[in-house]
C-alpha cells in the first residue's frame, strides 16, 4: 500500500512539474512574440530612453591630424552642467512668478513666517519632474530653500483623509478620454485638529488646474461635477468646495494670500467677494520659488502674457472653440470637426483693448463695453515689491528701424527688475474700414527688461523695431500686406491696457470720464512714413527671400463672417453652429437643457455639403503641379564614393549633392520619409549615422542629461530674452553630453483662449512675444548643433479633435489669411528669420589636404506640422501652406517632420511629400502610410527633394562631430538588438531544455535484472 501511495506521489509531483513547465513555455512564447512585435515595432523610443544613442565612427582611413574634429562643444562637462541647469530652472521660476495683486503691499513676509498651504493638490506637487515622472517633492524643496512648513495641515493632505482628493488627470492617454474632476478636500472633512494648526501661520491656498495634450480645458462642467450648481461653472473657476475653503479663510485670517498654479489664465473677478485674500501669485508652472516670493528673497519681476479675462468665455475667440462637428444631410454626424476663427486678429488683448479704445473714442458700434468688468488684469502686467520710476521717452528712426530709449529709476527700497514694453498703433484708415482690414488698438513691437536695480539706481533700457512690424496684411483688396498712410503712435507702456491709455492721452480727444486711467502723453511718440497714401508695394515681397507675396489660403476663409472694430456688435462672432441633441464629452460650454429640464452641455454641428465633405476625405494638396508632369531619370544605388560627411557645409545646391542622391536606394527613401520618429535611421549607401530626435518642450526626455525646466509658458513671463537664449543654448549643451541631434520644440502656437490643453507648452496669446522667445531659443540650440522642430506648423491652437488617436480625422481649421499671417504664423516666420549661426566644417583644398574652415547658416532647420487641417487640408500636407509659405516665401530649405503620425489615417505620405514636407514622426511600418512606389517619377521626384533636404539638415549637425572626409560610421548593434537577440536565444533553448526533461519525466525506465551467482554450484 505504501509502495502505491509513493508511486501516485512521485506521479503528481511530475504533473507539477510538467504543468510548471508549460505554463513557463508560454510564458517564454509570449515574451518572444512581444520581443519580436512590440519591442521591435518600439525599438527606437525604447534605446532613445534608455541612453543608447551613442555613435561609432572608424577615422582609421580618415587624415585627421591637425585638425578639430570637434564642431560643436560643450560649455560643461557631464560632471559640471548639473549646478549650471539648476542655476538656469532656478532664475527662471524665479523671474517668472507675476505678482498680480498686494494689497496694502502685504508681501512680502518674514522669514520667520510658518505657511499653510491650503489644497489637497499640494501635497502632490513636484519640482523638476517630466513626462516620465520623477521630480523633488514641493515640501522638500520649501523646506531645502529654509522655509517654514506647517506640518500638521501638510501631513493632513499627504497622509490624512485629504490624501485621497485633489485634481483628475484632465486628458487621459494623450485624449482618448477625459477626467477634470476638480474632488478638492472638503472643508468638512479637514480635521480640527489641521485647522487649529493654521493659527499663528500664514494660509496660502493653491488654486491648482491642470489640463493635457489632446484635450483643452472643459468650458463646463457638466461631465465632471456632481451638484447643478458646478456642473454649470466653468473648469476656470472655483467649484463650491473650493469656494468654501476660500470664505473659511477670508472669514477667519486678514491676510490670505492665493497661488494660481495652472496653465490657464482663469477667471479671477471672484476675489472682490473675499477681502481678505490680499495677495495673489500666479505660478503656472513650477512652484519652486513660491516661498522666495513671499518672503521677499526674490523681488517678482514677471509679466502677464495673456489676458485675464473676468468671463473667458465672453471673448470673441471663445464663441468658437471646442466641440464642432460636421452633419450629413441626413442628419447623421460625420467622422469630422471643424473651428472657426471668427474673431479674426481680435484674439487677448487685441480684442479688449481694441474695444475699449473705441468705447472711449464713441466708434464702432463698440456699444456698452465695460473695459473694468472685463478685464481682471491685463496682457504685460506684473507688481513689484518696489517702484520704478521712467523718464525721457525718446524715438529715432535710422531708415526703417526705430530705436526706443527710457530711462528706468529704482525709487523704493528694495533691489529688483522691471520691464519696458513698447506698443504700437497703427492708423485705422478709411481704406481699411472699405476693404476689411483689421488693426488693433495696440501691439507689442519690442521689449527688454532692466539688470537688477539696486535702489536709488538708474538704467537707460533700449529696445529697436523694424517698421516693418507696423505692416498689416489685405487679404480682399491689395492681397498683400500693406502699410497704411497716417500717424502711427509709439508708447512705453507698463502693459498693454496702460499703453493704450497712454495714446489716448496723446490723441487728446478721449472722453477723460470713460478712461480708466489718465495715461501719459510723454511716453507716446508719433511716426509718420514717408508714403501720403496706402503703401501696396514695399512689404509685398518678402524681406528674407524677395519672393512676392500673395494670398495663399483663401480656401481656408470658408463661409465665416469676421470680427471687424468698425461694427464690433453687427459682427460680433456667434457660434458656428447649432447645439445638437448629442452631449458633449468634449467640455462644451452650457449650450441647451436635458430631459429633465437641467441646463446641459451638448455637441455644436452643422451641416457639411456633399461637396466640402468630398474635398475633406481626399488626399489633395492643393498642388497646381500636375504629377504626370515629371520625366525624372530614376536612379538608385549609384557608386559615387560619397559620404554625408563629404557634405557638410556645402550650398544645399551645390551639384555634388546629386551625386549623392544618386546613392541612395529605394529602401533608403522609404525608411526615411516613412519612419522618421524620434530619429532618423543608419543609412548605409550615403554612410548616414543614426541621428536621436528627442522630446520636450521643457527639457530633453532622453538624449540629454534628465534636467527638466519650468514650463515655456514660465520662460515667457520672464520677459527676459537673455534667459531664452541662455535656456536653448543649455539644451544644446545637454546634447552635445547626451547625444540627441534634434529637439521636438519649441511649440509656439497660440494662447487663443485660456482653455487650450497645451497653453503651458506654449508661450502666450501675443505672437510677437511668442516668436521672440522661441527665436532665442532656436538660436541657442543651434549654436550648439542642434536642428530645432519649431512646432506646430500651423494653426493648431486647440486640443480637442486635433487628430492624434483612432477614431479621429482632424479638425478642420477655418480663418482668414489676415489673421492667419499676423497672428498664428509670425511665431514660425520670426523664427526662420532670428539669424545664422556658426557652421565649423572641413574644408578639403585644391591640392588634396584638408583643412578646419567655417561658415554661416541659417539657426533655423526644422520643421514640425501639426494634426489639425487648414481649410479641409491637413497642414502636414498642405501644399499653400508648406511649398507658398516655408519653402518659397521663406526659402527654407531644411527638414519638414510631421507630429506623430502612428494612428493618424488622414497623413497620407505621397500628399505630405507632393506638399513639400519631408518625412512622418512614425517608427513602425504598419503605421507608416506611404507605399513607395519606387518607378513612379511623381513619387520619386518629391521623395528624392525630400531626401535632400533632411541629409542637408542632418549633415550639417552635430551628428557629424568626430567624423571627416574619409570617416566611417558604424551600424552597430542596438541595446533592443542585443537583448532580442538575447530572447530569441535564450528563449527557445529554455523550451527545449524542459520539453526533453518533460519526455525524461514520463519515460518508463527499464527495469533492473538481478543474477545471482550460486558458490560451487556448477553448470549443467
């Protein structure tokens, strides 16, 4: 019996074992199966992330002595840059708080003072993290810098019941859904014992919103709130346990301060009901040097970039922005969405102060505009713990460029920054009111900020214009821009609500009782160009390339009726759309009631033609070259002995190029124009290296050292050019130690509403501020190497429907080309023209040696289109848009890179390269989109400019550092190589290993003979 029972033992262990094994076997299988699917379809994010970015190059054959191969170098050593990014993170959180309200200058405090930060959000807020994650938390950080915490509320939200609330994560997976539910800690719920603890201190509450790429801010809360009441409000306002915690303080302390800590500008006309909250910061991105401020270590010299609208969605711009989609005839809704800018130019401050000017003046139709009700604080404002006092305001122009001067005085008695901004208006002439013209009371046209200025001391701050600045853009008479006969007025303005009532004080003609302050005519000056009547001609070509200049998108203008100031009520924007019966799930605004009577937010439609639905599904450029128009002798392959290194500072014409091309193969152009994401591919015909195109706008996620840097919206309220200058060229030096050849920014479009998901990435509402500070930073990172993907070309200034996940088609964008120009595409233009940079190459010499020699070029070379269409034509293959615009109005002749093109079905790779553009952010062949048909000669001819343009803007990189004439680049095998390799190895021996010990298991063994040997006993 016990021999039966060790014998069902030893089987059931067997079975174990067995059933051990083929659960590891599948196991084993699957992770072949994800090696060979998932790992490799990722194999380029994946090494980017993990560091594997480094290049081989074999100089054997190569005659390098002598020579400095070393084009482009570091100003730190990977020991040494650490101190250097903190100290740059560190001055612009700094310079970029804006001290918007200090009553009774009730900061700064002591350093003694105890702060209690009021939030459940608080607790939950790091410094230096990015897209990964990671960064230091905010206590830490407070408590590192000496200042004083009150635990025991802090630990209430970090450890207590208040660890369970705070803000949702606002977009999920990049839009796919969204989650803005406020869930702030009820002020029932925090314990008596957190709210004794606040005696004695300072209470401080941080009112946090947050939003993400793919979806913009809700204009309701109709999906995300419980009771009626806040389902009705808007994402920019306090919900009513906010509200609560906001009386609780107001009722109980004298002196509360506010920390705004969003992306948006929200809505702040509420804190006339709390009088007692006497102080507010605004910090949209990093808070690290909140406690500075308070304690007055660091005097705020920020400035607004957008305006802060009592009511956003009481703006011109707002009256169209979120949720539109297109309906069939049928009444059925289609697969597209559309926006329209029926504001037109009138975006921010252009609008309020455009309007308010012409309330005060009694023109327009501009009815009962109440500039004080309006607006909470304007565009360019910011408070000082001192005051600055100007003094002679001067202008001279030299030809076309005028030079302002004003003397700036510290006359408190604290050390600080100011900053000087220059406006300037333009006539509102009779031709323009007739041919729809559009001008702003005001725009920015210059600015720069003061050293610190200790006090009593003084500085002359300087700042020069282009008169072409002061150019507008005719879209339906002259098709062209235009300068406009008459008095043109230039002021120093502390912002732009304070510059205008500086023209109107030198106008001399404004209803004084209408104004909301008095200005002064001394800072205002008066220009008068030399032309006695609308000027057609001088700014019709451009200034860069002398290409003329026409309308290139009238298609794009569509059936809107625009904003105009010469009838601001009869053209007052209404919604381009009406409220259908389908709820929005994309945050529209309360729009219409639901079955039980309740105010409800639902989905914005039209109906679309059968015609413009047509032009929306095709793939058409707009190109007006017909494709069977090309011969092109199609050759691939060709031994010419050339190498990309051989290129390297060459004229993009120069004819050894297309000897070069020559080499290339079919699969070379494919890879290329196909699979450019986060980098480009080993070439092996032309000895291409692979080259790391790296993410964010705030910091390198791989390809460099890790740092991260407030948001760009923070570098923005700076308004401290030098420290744009000083950023990018710091994230040229973490490349030049990390490895990445191109950066996946700046994002320059614009604030066009405060509800954008992505307005933290991006700089501000005023393109002119927007393009001085990407300029800076392209110009940095170029002088290091580094070839910039300026972003998002074009237009693509709302997150909602843009086109980036399955199931959508991007929104149609549809706006005139006035402000199409001046607002959404002089970012991008200002860019293109801030200037060359130093090229260090080597120069081979007539009798054969080599020599180091240098040269200019342009600082920007890269491009990144966006999801979204212009007109009904996606921008990343809009033909008016890439070849009219980029390539023959600014003569660029660098890389055209699409956003990310891995579910986007609409980016068709034959109309993106028929466009101009050049190659798709895709690393996987399944998503590429593009059959190359290599004997076609349309498809060859634009594939073969494409290729071109990327190898010239790669060659003249520091992709090419360490390599020469004669330099060979190494493929070599890949981290995700080796450990697939390793998989694909090691896997399959694994399985085989436990099948033959399965089949030993089981196999019966033979059993034993025993004989036996008798003693004396003999054979018979």
């Amino acid at each position: 019996m016990k021999r039966k029972e060790k014998k069902e033992g030893k089987m059931f262990g067997k079975v174990i074992r067995t059933i051990i094994s083929g659960v590891l076997a599948i196991v084993l299988v699957v992770l072949m199966v994800a090696a060979n699917t998932v790992l490799a379809s990722n194999d380029r994010m994946v090494n980017c992330i993990l560091g594997d970015v480094d290049k081989t190059i074999d100089n054997s054959k190569a005659e390098t002595e002598g020579l400095d191969l070393n084009y482009n170098k570091a100003d730190y050593t990977e020991d040494e840059i650490g101190d250097a990014e903190a100290d740059l993170s560190g001055r612009i959180s700094q310079e970029g708080i804006v001290l918007l309200k200090n009553e009774e200058n009730m900061l700064p405090l002591s350093e003694d003072s105890t702060f209690s930060f009021f939030s459940a959000n608080t607790a939950k807020l790091t410094v230096g993290g990015g897209m990964l994650g990671g960064g230091t938390g905010l206590r830490d950080v407070y408590e590192e810098k000496g200042a004083k915490i009150n635990d025991t509320l802090w630990q209430f939200y970090a450890e207590g019941a208040g660890k369970d609330y705070g803000l949702a994560s606002g977009s999920i997976s990049f839009g796919d859904a969204e989650d803005f539910r406020i869930n702030e800690c009820p002020l029932s719920e925090i314990s008596k014992e957190a709210l004794d603890s606040v005696k004695d201190t300072v209470p401080v509450y941080v009112l946090k919103r947050v939003a993400g790429e793919g979806r913009d801010m809700p204009r309701s809360m109709y999906n995300h709130a419980d009771s009626q009441e806040d389902k009705e409000r808007s994402y920019l306002e306090p919900d009513s346990s906010e509200r609560e915690i906001l009386q609780y303080l107001n009722d109980n302390y004298d002196n509360t301060v506010l920390v705004v800590n969003s992306n948006a500008a929200l809505e702040l006309d509420w804190l006339a009901e709390y009088p007692n909250i006497h102080s507010v910061i605004y910090a949209p991105g990093s808070m690290d040097s909140v406690t500075d401020v308070l304690t007055g270590k660091v005097n705020p010299s920020g400035r607004t970039v957008d305006t802060f609208a009592a009511d956003a969605l009481a703006s011109p711009a707002a009256q169209n922005f979120g949720d539109y989609a297109y309906y069939n005839e049928d009444g059925t809704v289609t697969k597209y969405n559309y926006v329209s800018y029926a504001e037109g130019i009138y975006v921010g401050y252009k609008y309020y102060e455009t309007r308010y000017e012409d309330t005060v003046l009694g023109q327009g139709n501009a009815g009962e505009f109440d500039y004080v009700s309006e607006v909470c604080y304007p565009f360019g404002y910011g408070l000082s713990y001192t005051e600055f006092q100007w003094e002679n305001f001067k202008t001279a122009w030299d030809k076309d460029t005028c030079t302002v001067t004003v003397d700036v005085k510290n006359t408190g008695d604290v050390s600080g920054k100011d900053v000087v901004e220059i406006y300037a208006q333009s006539p509102y002439t009779e031709y323009d009111k007739a041919n729809g013209v559009e001008k702003a009371s005001v725009q920015l046209a210059g600015y720069a900020k003061t050293e610190e200025l200790a006090p009593g001391e003084a500085q002359t701050v300087t700042v020069t214009f282009k008169e072409e600045q002061l150019k507008a853009y005719d879209y339906k008479a002259a098709k062209t821009y235009i300068l406009d006969a008459g008095d043109y007025y230039i002021t120093a303005g502390r912002n732009a609500h304070d510059a205008v009532n500086n023209i109107l004080a030198a106008k001399g003609n404004a209803d004084v009782q209408k104004m909301t302050a008095q200005g002064n005519a001394e800072m205002t000056a008066v220009y008068v160009p030399e032309n006695p009547d609308v000027d057609t001609v001088t700014y019709a070509k451009d200034s860069y390339s002398g290409q003329e200049i026409s309308n290139l998108f009238d298609e794009a203008a569509g059936d809107v009726t625009y904003l105009s100031r010469n009838d601001w009520q009869g053209t007052w924007p209404e919604h381009d759309g009406e409220a259908m019966d389908q709820v929005s799930t994309w945050g529209n605004e309360i729009n219409g009631t639901d079955k039980e009577g309740n105010p409800a937010s639902f989905v914005y439609g039209k109906t679309v033609s059968s015609e413009l639905l047509a032009k929306i599904d095709s793939f058409d450029s707009l190109s007006p070259v017909d494709p069977k128009s090309f011969d092109d002798e199609i050759v691939y392959g060709k031994d010419n002995g050339l190498s990309l290194i051989d290129m390297r500072g060459l004229d993009f014409d120069d004819a050894l190029w297309e000897d070069l091309l020559d080499q290339l193969t079919a699969e070379d152009y494919f890879t290329m124009i196909a699979q450019s994401g986060y980098g480009t591919d080993f070439l092996e015909s032309v000895n291409k290296p692979f080259c790391v195109d790296a993410d964010t706008a705030s910091g390198l996620i791989y390809g460099g050292t890790g740092a991260m840097f407030p948001n760009m919206m923070t570098l923005a309220q700076t308004w401290n050019q030098d420290l744009a200058l000083e950023y990018g060229t710091m994230i040229g030096n973490e490349a030049l130690i990390g490895g990445a050849e191109g950066w996946y920014a700046p994002s320059m479009n614009i604030h066009r509403t405060p509800f954008s998901g992505r307005n933290g990435e991006y700089y501000s509402e005023d393109a002119f501020l927007s393009g001085t500070v990407a300029s800076q930073e392209v110009y940095g990172a170029a002088s290091k190497g580094m070839y910039t993907y300026i972003k998002h070309f074009a237009f693509n200034d709302q997150e909602n429907h843009r086109g980036d996940r399955e199931g959508q088609f991007a929104v149609c964008t549809w706006l005139n080309e006035q402000a199409a120009r001046e607002i959404y595409l002089t970012p991008f233009e200002m860019c293109m023209k801030n200037g060359d940079v130093e090229l260090n190459y080597i120069r081979k010499n007539d009798d054969g040696t080599y020599e180091n020699a240098t040269r200019e070029i342009r600082a920007c070379q890269a491009v990144m289109t966006a999801f979204n269409r212009v007109g009904y034509t996606w921008t990343g293959a809009s033909y008016p848009l890439i070849t009219g615009i980029l390539r023959d109005e600014w003569a660029f002749n660098g890389f055209v890179l699409t956003d990310n093109a891995n579910t986007g079905v609409f980016m068709d790779g034959y109309q993106m390269i028929e466009s101009g553009a050049d190659g798709k952010l895709t690393y996987a062949k399944e998503s590429a989109r593009f059959d190359f048909d290599e004997n076609d000669p349309a498809v060859y001819h634009y594939g073969r400019e494409a290729m071109h343009r990327m190898l010239y803007t790669i060659a003249n990189s520091k992709a090419m550092n360490g390599a020469m004439p004669g330099s060979v680049f190494k493929d070599t095998m890949t981290l995700v190589d080796k450990v697939r390799l390793a998989i694909n190895i090691i896997c399959p021996l694994l399985i085989l290993g436990m099948a033959v010990l399965t089949v030993r298991r089981f196999r019966k063994k033979k059993a034993k003979v025993s004989v036996e040997s008798t003693s004396g006993q003999e054979e018979s």
